[in-house]
C-alpha cells in the first residue's frame, strides 16, 4: 500500500504525519513548561509490520504524577478480525495520530484525555478521527463549563453542528455501563470523519489541528489554577476510586486500548493511560451530601454545559 | 425453562445448588478461621431475570487485604449475542457457582482464584467448568510444585488425563497476551464437562467438589506458612506491580468478567476480584539477578512443576 495508493494522498499524509509530530513536540513542551519539574522522556519504538512512534512519558513531575504524549504512524495490513471489527474498506492501512493522557498528583486537578488520528486505508478513503474530555475527581462546575464552551467554539467555527454532534458522542462512548456512570464532564469524541465525504481534507484537517490545540490550551490553564488548591487524605481517597474508573474503562471499554492490544501494538505505550496508583474497594458509595456525592451526580450523559454567557474562570 | 425442562435434571440441579451453598459457606469459614481477624460480610443481591447471588466479602483481614467467596444461581433468557458467545445450544440457562478470588496484604503470601460452576441449556443440555490458579507475587518453587502435586492428586482420582488437559487449558487462559506472560503459576481451567459426554453426571460432580475442597485446603495452608515471613517497600512495591497485571487480566482478557459486565450481572461482585489497591508504572522491568527477575521467569507456559517425588513444605 505505500507504493500503489492513488499518489494525490501521498504528499498529504506526510503533511498530517509532519503535523503530528510537530504538535507532539509543542504538546509535551507545553505541559512540561506548565509542569515546571519533570519532563517527558523519550522511547522510540518500530511497528512489527511498518512505521513506528515515540513514547513520552511524564513520571513524578510537579503537577502530573504520570502522563504520556504518544506519536505514532504505522502502516502494513491488518488480519481479517481486526479489519472486520474497524469496518477498514480494505485491510492495508495508515495511520498516524496523537495520543494523551494526563494523571495530575492532586486531586484537585482533572486527569485529562486527548486523541487525534489520521487513517488511510488501501482502497483510498480516508478520515479523521479524535477527541478530548476531562475526568475531574471533583466536579468545578465553572471549569466544565468553560472546558465545553471552549471546545464548542473551536466547533463552531469548523461546522455549527460539530459540537453538539461529538459532544453526544463523547457522552455516549465515556460510559462506564457496568457502572451506569460517564467517565467523566465529557468533552467531544469524533471518528470517521471522511475525507470527500464530511468535509474536502483540509477543512477536516484543520479542525482536527484545532482540536490538539484547544487540549493543550484548555489543560494547561487547569494544571495550573488547580495545583495549588489544597487537599487532604479524604480527597486522595476519593482519587484512588475515580482512578480505578478510569483503569476499568481502558481496560475493559476503550476500543481504542482493546485495538491496540489485539493488535499487538506497543503494551507499554497503550497503557501509559493507566494510573500511576488507585484502589478498588468493595461497594463504596459517597455519603449523600458529600462533595464526592455531588460529582457523582454529575457523571451523567446529556448534562448541558454550555450556558447562555460565557464563563469566566476568575 | 424453569418449568419445561426433563424434569429428571430439576433435582440434580438443586442438588449442585445445595451443594454450591454449602461450599460458599465452608470455605468462607474456612478462609476466615485462617485469618484470624476480620469475616466475609454478606450481601444479598437478585437478577434481573432470576435467582440472585450472595456475596461475601472479606477487608482488611489479618492476612486478607480484600477477598471475596460469592456464590450465585441465577436463570432466565440470554440475549442472542450473549448465547452466541457462549455458544449456548439454547438462549434458556440456569447456572450456579461460586467465586473466589483473596488478595493478601503480604507480598509473601500469594494471590489465589477458584471458580465452580454448573450450567443448563434449555434444551437439557448441561455441564460443569471450573478451575484454580495460584498468583504468587514471589515464586516459591517448593510451594508452586506442591500446590500443583495437590490438584495433580485430585485430578487423578478422577481421570488419569484430567491434570495434565486442564493445566495446559489454564496455561493458555491464564495468559496475559499484551505483555507475553501468564498471570502465575497456574493451576487447572476447565470448561463445559458436558453430562453424558465427558462422564455421568454424578462423576462430574464429584471431580468438581474436590477442585473446591482443594482450592481451601491448599491456600488455608499456604496462608498459614506465608503469613509471617517479613517483607519491606521493595516486595510491597513489586506486589502492587503483579496487583495490576491481575487488574489488566480481569478486566482486558477475563471471559466470565466480561461476560458478567455485559449481562448485566451484579458490578460490585464481579468486580470484587480486583486488587485494593495497585500501581502502573511506565515501562518497568526488574533488574537482572533479583527476586523479581526470577519471579518473571516462572510466568510462562509449560512449565512442568510435577517432579518426581512429592514435595514436602517442611
């Protein structure tokens, strides 16, 4: 496939692998700037059938306990099952994308959660995929809200129905069935978006660049409004729950994670989404009343966050 | 199907009802009297469709961190996806069982599993599975030989093939594809020991109520001589690593943790297998020579762990 696809794709898959790479650098950068201690440290790894990525992961810095900002872009052919389970036109592909997750120290700041992708599969289709969302251990309302109303702006100047259109997406795919809870405030989730078909490339492209932007923007002022707020044991405990949440839905939900793993992709890379530590206790329910109560009520689809003026975080 | 059934099957599978009943209560009693402090607290919990489950739970014990001994008989309608999954004969079921899984508060006292369980298809089809598995976070040989040598006996008394079948068949489920490693030192998996076919029910049965008795006897044992021995942060620190393979086990590759999710069985009693408390950290690998180098050596298929004399753990 890296020889005989339609050579008009050609030249624009280096552009959004370049891209890619270039926002991984400005990613990591940014968080580490806003940081301020540790940095992301680098492992550089080869695809079995073609491409490769490069793994950076944060560990025991300042303000994010650990966290990666993953760069791929692979390429070969998938065996029937996985092709199958993809709906791949055609089982040769491409891919390149972006991946993060962020799991900050205090219990006061969001863990934090963003993707984008590029795929190309044999027969020339191709699309984009991606999102973010933010899983606070206590729900700021305000900050949900300006998290959202930033994402829908970055929306609403690519398509008018993008936001609410992903952001029912986001509800629906960071559900934890088992637990009937979302995973967090939500953000936007977006797959398949095709090339022709929703939008010419550069149009969807640049969406795409702008959704990897507003993350880095959006976190970084959450990292730091947050990490100097106090906190005490009842919220570390608490933590440790809505962590083990977390691990449930990579674990057991995510497609994303389940792909990579089925696929023999690089274990320590797809799970870098982990937490750094978390507990599972039997059947513990908040105390109604309580301020983890009331983010428990919070994790719910089809909350509206945006209101009819724009929030200020001050 | 409760009432359709041949109805020369109704009082057989009351019988292994009765019998998963008093096995819960048995071994719980059992698990407790080893621990020596805290008891496995019930709940009581119905299903959707039929029947219900007690679950018993035990937290901060003297050697048990959290374990749980659940036993449940539930019955009604699979959903088709469900059944073809399955690959039930008929959407009609009715099982039993019961589950176990310990997590110990020591690093020197390892993690255990054991499930029983007995099905019936609507169409009078029925069958027994089961299986024990023995998590050490350090291997001792010695232990990990004669634990086997215990089921090795119980398996012979029934079928000269059964131990070596089902320790290979536990060898292959136990296995954690993504990082290349089974999930201890293994012990015996079996599945649907159909009645008629792999022997009269009767038999079945009998084999199935030894691999019980021999889950309790053999880790009250293994408890009681690990309980003591001293251990410090480096042992607590790998067992929090091993605790979170267990956690991407049950979670990721677990076919009865999936299956319960998704049928929407009771969360907090599937999910009680899950470790208290765990910790993931990016890209970790022991240093050659040490304890926990040799542990990961042991982590691999095919092991033969049968000698040639028996092992004494004096």
């Amino acid at each position: 496939m890296t020889t005989d696809t339609d050579t008009t794709l050609v030249p624009f898959r280096q552009t959004v692998e370049q891209w890619m790479r270039h926002f991984q650098k400005w990613l990591y950068t940014t968080l580490e700037t806003t940081d301020g201690s540790a940095t992301f440290q680098p492992d550089y790894w080869q695809h079995h059938s073609g491409g490769g990525g490069e793994t950076r992961v944060i560990q025991n810095g300042n303000i994010l306990e650990k966290g990666g900002v993953n760069f791929s872009a692979v390429w070969g052919r998938m065996d029937e099952r996985a092709a199958k389970q993809l709906l791949m036109p055609d089982p040769n592909y491409f891919a390149t994308g972006v991946s993060v997750v962020q799991h900050p120290r205090s219990p006061r700041v969001p863990i934090s959660h963003m993707n984008v992708r590029y795929f190309e599969a044999g027969n020339g289709e191709a699309w984009f995929g991606g999102g973010l969302d933010l899983t606070p251990i206590y729900v700021d309302v305000k900050q949900a809200r300006w998290f959202h109303e930033q994402i829908a702006e970055v929306c609403q100047r690519h398509n008018p129905t993008y936001y609410q259109r992903f952001k029912d997406w986001a509800d629906e795919y960071f559900f934890l069935t088992h637990r009937q809870e979302t995973r967090g405030v939500g953000g936007i989730f977006f797959d398949r978006l095709t090339v022709g078909k929703d939008g010419d490339r550069d149009e969807l492209f640049a969406f795409v660049q702008d959704v990897g932007e507003v993350y880095g923007r959006t976190y970084s002022e959450l990292m730091r409004r947050n990490a100097e707020l106090p906190y005490g044991d009842d919220e570390v405990k608490w933590q440790m729950i809505r962590r083990s949440r977390y691990a449930e839905f990579n674990l057991a939900i995510d497609r994303g994670t389940k792909f990579g793993l089925e696929t023999s992709g690089r274990t320590e890379s797809i799970l870098m989404s982990l937490p750094p530590r978390c507990e599972w206790h039997y059947n513990m329910q908040p105390a109604p009343g309580t301020p983890e109560a009331e983010t428990q009520q919070w994790l719910k689809k089809g909350v509206n966050w945006l209101d009819n003026s724009p929030t200020s975080l001050d």
